[in-house]
C-alpha cells in the first residue's frame, strides 16, 4: 500500500515553494511593511522591565508624548507624564 502518490508530493513541495517565496519577499521588504505598520500609531512601547514580584514599569509614548507606567499584578496601574527630551538633551545622552 503506498501512503504517498505522486500528486501529494507534488503539491507539497508546491506550497513549500511559495511558502519560501513568501518568506523571501518579506525578508526583502521587511522594512518598507515595518515602516507602514507604525505609521498610524498613537501608542508605542519603548521599553518594559521588571522592578519586582508582579510589577513592571513600562515607557510608553502616547501622541509623541513620553509616559511611565507602572503596571502591578493586582491594584491599579499609575501612568506619569514624564518631560520630553530638548535636542540638547538628545545631543548630551550620546
């Protein structure tokens, strides 16, 4: 009894093939999708850690403005406006 016809290895090897095709045009063009994916963000998260059991502080920019937020477990989450960066203070942390 045969598991596998002719037909069946041909259409897999089909789908691996634009399967790889896929893969390629997007590893191509990842930057050019990355950039139209962020274009219409109003929030984004900068960075998260962790500062102790069950709590994380989270930088987040909401509408250019840079925020701090921390997140427990259980409670309520605190968000702080935090002062945005002059390009002298830009210039200075590099």
């Amino acid at each position: 009894m045969d598991f596998l016809e002719t037909q069946q290895i041909l259409t897999t090897l089909a789908f691996l093939a634009v399967m790889g095709l896929a893969w390629v045009a997007v590893q191509m063009n990842k930057g050019r999708i990355g950039s139209k994916i962020k274009q219409g963000r109003r929030l984004v998260v900068c960075e998260a850690a962790a500062i102790g059991a069950g709590e994380r502080a989270v930088l987040i920019e909401a509408d250019g403005q840079p925020m701090l937020a921390i997140l427990p477990r259980k409670g309520q989450a605190q968000i702080v406006p935090l002062a945005a960066r002059t390009p002298a203070q830009e210039e200075t942390a590099q």
